[in-house]
C-alpha cells in the first residue's frame, strides 16, 4: 500500500474517532440538557398553580445548579411570603367587630369573618373558603341581592 495513502487513511481515522467522540458527548450534554428543562418546567408549573411546596429536585453542577439553587430559594421565600401575608390578613378580618366577606366575581369565597358567618346563620367552625356563596347562604333577600351582583 502507498505510504501517502497510508497516511490519509489514518489521518481521515482520526478525524472519524474525534469526530464519533464529539457526537457521543453533544447527544449526552443535550439529553441532560433537555431533562434538566423538563423537570424545570414541572417544577415552574407547580408553582404557577400555587403549589409552593414544591422543589428543583435535579442537581447539576455550574451555571444550571446556580439557577436550580436560586430557583428553589425564590419558591421558599415566596411561600414564606405569601404564608406571612395571608396570616396578617386573616388576624386582621377575624378580630374586626363587623362582618367581613369577600367574594371574587364566581362567587366563591375569598374571606370570611365569625361575624359575617353568624349573619349569615353559619357554623363558625366550619371553613367556607373556596365554597360558592349561594351554597351558604339561606336567607333568599340575600341571595337575591347577591345574584344582582355576581356574573
């Protein structure tokens, strides 16, 4: 065989093996890759739908473990937030001496105070939250003047 033939041959070999090298490493950094975005979505999900228990559980290293670190750091204090708020908003609606009920435009109740509940010939025990108004209510005047307002 011809020398110079030999020579390109192992030259073109050598390419070839860097070549398969390279491919084996894209197809595996992109197969974290994308696992990596997958789990990412799920988690970012979760949260949109306000389940703020949930955690980045993939640990990779660099600048993708930085944002998963700092991505579960936000989820926690955003919890502890909202946790914090909503408790400083019930104390508020519960120790004031008027009947307190908010409703969003459905008609389900948002907040609802011990006093608004016995107006409304309630269980004060009972937790009305995410229930539709016109379930609780039993005077019909009110639920007329209810109905008025609620699309």
């Amino acid at each position: 065989m011809n020398p110079n033939l030999q020579q390109v041959s192992s030259v073109y070999f050598f390419v070839m093996l860097i070549t398969l090298g390279l491919a084996i490493l894209l197809i595996r950094y992109t197969v974290t890759l994308r696992r990596y975005l997958k789990e990412f979505t799920r988690v970012s999900k979760k949260v949109s739908n306000k389940e703020f228990h949930t955690r980045f559980n993939t640990y990779v290293k660099g600048e993708l473990g930085e944002l998963s670190k700092n991505f579960n750091y936000m989820i926690q204090i955003m919890d502890s937030t909202i946790e914090y708020k909503h408790l400083q908003l019930t104390s508020i609606v519960k120790s004031v001496s008027h009947g307190i009920l908010a409703i969003d435009i459905k008609g389900k109740i948002l907040l609802i105070n011990d006093i608004a509940k016995e107006m409304l010939k309630c269980d004060i025990e009972t937790n009305l939250e995410g229930i539709n108004f016109k379930f609780v209510v039993g005077d019909k005047k009110i639920l007329e003047t209810f109905q008025k307002y609620v699309g």
